[in-house]
C-alpha cells in the first residue's frame, strides 16, 4: 500500500493570503496525484487531479505542483469560503488501491 | 445534472449486516468506474473499494477484504456495497464517487452526499 502523508495538519490564515499545503508519497507516484476539498457536512470536491490540473469549474487561484513523491496545493489568495480541509489522493497504484492523505483543515 | 444519491445506512449491530445502494440519476454510471469512500466521525477520508465499468474487476482496502462486496447493476444504473460482519469500527458516513481517468490516472469527480452507518450495540 502506498501511504500518503500531508503537513501541515492544520493551519489559520487570514483573507487574501496565500496558502500551500504539502503531500507526499511513500514512493514515487509520478504524476498520478489529486486534490480535494470538503467543507463540514459536505462530500469531498474534487480541485485537481494529475498533480496539477485544474478540475472544470474550480477556480485559478487554486494551483497543484510536484512530481514524484512530493506535491502541493497552493491557494494564491485566500477567500473566506475556501475554508475547508483538503485531502491528496494517489491514484498510481495498478491495481487501483487508492489511498488519501490524512487532511490539512485551513482555518480562516 | 449529473448526480449521485446514497441510501441503506441505518444503525446495526455489530456482527450484523447491511447494504447501501448508490443510483445515478443524470447520467450512465455503466461507463464509468465506481468507488465507495467512507468517513468516520471526526476523522479523514478512507477509500474502501472500487469496481470497474462492467463490474469485471473489484478490489478493496485491506480492512475491509472478506467482509464487504462492491457489485453493480448497471441495467438500473445502480451500485452497491453489501457489508457483513459489521464492526463498532466500520462507524462512517459512506459516499459512493464516480470514478474517471483523468490525465494520469483515476479521480472521483462526482460524489453523493453519503450515508451514515452506525455500528453498535
């Protein structure tokens, strides 16, 4: 199983920071790296999938980067709705054992 | 709209079972991998199992192997997880996500609202 870890576990901002959260891979998982995001009571959203791909829809201020074994979201500018926890997913496993990391919840 | 929509969670005993069913109304959940993700109360994300397309291919998250079955009918656009041998730890709220290549690899780009399981005595 390929674990997947993320720092920090929680963090507070304020509006308009820019804000980058870390993953990272047990072993080297290429690109094949998604972001989430989940707001309590919520289901997860998907924000970025191949490690730095916007999903349709998310907006431009959320960025992903990183290759390998080591990844990040960043949020360029912090807006109050973007108050949530974000999860990274590995989807390199064959066959398709996915696993997520532990979260990061961004306090605002 | 494309949409998921989970139902079947209920309180049980431990030891028990139970079966959640996942329908998808708004689009054909026969062309797609289906997965089942689940979150116990005050914790993260576990992705518990997925199947393929033609229901082919099912895997599972060690914790679960043996005791949970992922199937679908894809003739009712429908996917289900039958849980057996219940446990106070299988305690989550259950989502049911479509599952999609997307670049390199899969994601899970359309999520239901999710079910609660409660195991208990």
């Amino acid at each position: 199983d390929i674990q997947m870890t993320q720092s920090p576990f929680s963090l507070s901002a304020s509006v308009g920071d820019r804000v980058t959260i870390t993953c990272r891979a047990g072993q080297s998982i290429g690109s094949y790296l998604n972001w989430y995001q989940q707001k309590p009571g919520k289901a997860p959203k998907l924000l970025i999938y191949a490690a730095s791909t916007l999903q349709s829809g998310v907006p431009s201020r959320f960025s992903g980067g990183g290759y390998g074994t080591h990844f990040t979201l960043t949020i360029s500018s912090l807006l109050p709705e973007d108050f949530a926890t974000y999860y990274c997913q590995q989807s390199f496993s064959s066959p398709p054992l996915f696993s997520f990391g532990p979260g990061t919840k961004v306090d605002i | 709209e494309v949409q998921l929509v989970e139902s079947g969670g209920a309180l049980v005993q431990p030891g028990g079972s139970l079966r959640l069913s996942c329908e998808a109304p708004g689009f054909t959940s026969s062309r797609y991998w289906m997965s089942w993700v689940r979150q116990a109360p005050g914790k993260g994300l576990e992705w518990v199992a997925n199947i393929k397309y033609d229901g082919s291919e099912t895997y599972y998250v060690d914790s679960v192997e043996g005791r949970f079955i992922i199937s679908r009918d894809n003739a009712e656009n429908s996917l289900f997880l039958q849980m057996n041998s219940l446990r106070a730890e299988d305690t989550a709220v259950y989502y049911c996500a479509r599952t999609r290549h997307l670049g390199m690899g899969y994601g899970m780009d359309v999520w239901g609202p999710g079910t609660t399981v409660s195991v208990s005595s």
